[in-house]
C-alpha cells in the first residue's frame, strides 16, 4: 500500500447526506460515465481474458448499479470494513454500492486476479462521488496476505471475506476484530455417472481459471452427497452430473439453500449471488 493510500485510510469519511433523489442521480451519472469509459475498461480486460478468460460485459455493470436505485439510503452506520475477496468486478461494483448507501468506509483487498479492472472501476466510482462531495470512502489494494490485512485491523471495525474460504479461516485467529464470511461461486459437484469425468475436469478447470472455489465429491450414493453438500455453509452452488431421473429429482428437491445445477453450466450466470455485506 502507498503513501496516499494509507493516508485515505487514516481520514474520515465525508459525512454526506444521502435522499433518494441524489442517490438516482449519482447511480445516473455513474452510469454516463462507464459508459464514456467503456474503452478502457475493455483495455484493461483484454490481460485478464487471456489469462482468466473472464470476459467483463458493460451492461452487467450497468445492471448493477440500477439494482441499487431503490435501495434504502442508511446515513448513521459510518463503520469502518475491510471487504477481503480474490477480485471478481462485479463484487467490486456491488461492495462500492452498497458502502454508497450504508455510508460505510471500506478497505478493499483483492489478489491480482483482475486488478487491472478493478482499479479503473474504482476510479471511476471515485470521480463520480467527488463530483457530489463524497470522498474518502473507498481505499482499494492488493496487500492479499494475513499479515497486511492484521495491519489494518485498527482502523476497522470488522472483516467481510467473500469466496476465499482459506483466508477466512486464518484470519480467524485472530480474536480481536469480527470477521465475517460469505460465499460467492463456491461449488461443490457430485457425479454418479463416470461418462462425466471429462466435462467434471473441465468444470473444475474453468472455476480454477476464474478463482472460483470448486470441490469435487466422491460419495458413493446420492444421499451422502446431498448430505454433505447441504451441512457445508461455505457452499452456494450444488451441481449435478446425471442421467438418472430418480438421482436428479432428489438432488433438486432436497438440497437446501444454495444455487442448484443439474447438468447445467454454473457459469452461464454473470453474477453468483449477492448478499447485504456491509449489513
């Protein structure tokens, strides 16, 4: 983290008051403006889809941003969080939103997967809230070690973690600051059927390739894999492989909780789902 950085950290907030009205007209202008910027978002994507092959589509974004116009504008948190996660824009996007409406300054830690975009996306963001006086509110870094994210932990008063179920774990050792978890696009696959193998080794390739989680399970039967997958609360997406009916109605019917995908792409969606995390 840089000099400027660490001294955006060490300063408040601007303390803005939020209506619904305003708050139309910023997502309005943001809109404008990634638009405007659409070229260079695109530009700093071309690296990550050699390497990620993760594609990031303009109207996605702009779909986000217009799932917060009627969100309620919550002006007396001013908490501080630091929202951990592997780098996935659309998150980046959603988190930005969301510390919009709650008022809440927010440190953003991401590994180098997409950073490119992820630091046009937020100066993006940055330019527009300026423009209605509101700065300080996002920082953004890719210090993705245990050891940077403790030496911060002063300045917050909690640790989101979204997908990385590895760092979450160690940076419960700590006591001294909360630390909450979320999954995005963490999955587990289960196959009766050894026809499968190559399509299950391709999935588990790509989710690698896109920093998604992925466990494969190995259970014999269709009852203990659903068993398992449903005591997992790391998990939100459950897949499938089957060409036995009786298997594939009792996988849609009792797996609990989490996206189901029964010989279908997980991947088709462009967005996992969405919590309330700054909440």
């Amino acid at each position: 983290m840089d000099k400027n950085q660490l001294e955006s950290l060490q300063e408040e907030a601007s303390r803005y008051a939020l209506t619904s009205n305003l708050l139309k007209e910023i997502l309005f202008e943001l809109k404008k403006k990634i638009v405007a910027k659409k070229d260079l978002i695109i530009s700093a994507n071309k690296e990550d889809i050699r390497i990620n092959k993760k594609q990031i589509k303009i109207k996605e974004l702009l779909k986000i941003i217009d799932s917060y116009e009627e969100s309620e504008c919550v002006m007396n948190s001013d908490e501080r969080k630091i929202v951990v996660y592997k780098g996935d824009p659309y998150i980046t996007m959603h988190i930005c939103m969301q510390a919009l409406t709650l008022r809440n300054k927010i440190l953003i830690v991401q590994n180098n997967f997409m950073y490119g975009v992820n630091e046009v996306l937020i100066r993006i963001i940055e330019s527009v809230f300026s423009d209605y006086n509101i700065t300080n509110l996002i920082t953004h870094c890719n210090d993705y070690t245990t050891k940077d994210i403790f030496s911060f932990k002063k300045m917050f008063d909690e640790i989101i973690v979204i997908g990385d179920t590895a760092m979450y774990q160690q940076l419960l050792d700590d006591e001294e600051i909360n630390v909450k978890f979320y999954p995005y696009n963490n999955i587990c696959i289960f196959s009766d059927n050894k026809e499968f193998d190559k399509l299950q080794e391709a999935i588990y390739i790509y989710a690698n390739e896109n920093q998604y989680e992925m466990e494969v399970l190995y259970d014999e039967n269709i009852e203990s894999a659903i068993e398992e997958i449903n005591a997992n609360d790391f998990v939100d997406i459950a897949i499938l492989l089957t060409k036995n009916d009786t298997n594939k109605e009792f996988f849609e019917q009792l797996i609990d909780n989490k996206q189901v995908f029964v010989n279908d792409n997980p991947f088709k969606q462009e967005v996992g789902k969405i919590y309330n995390y700054l909440m």
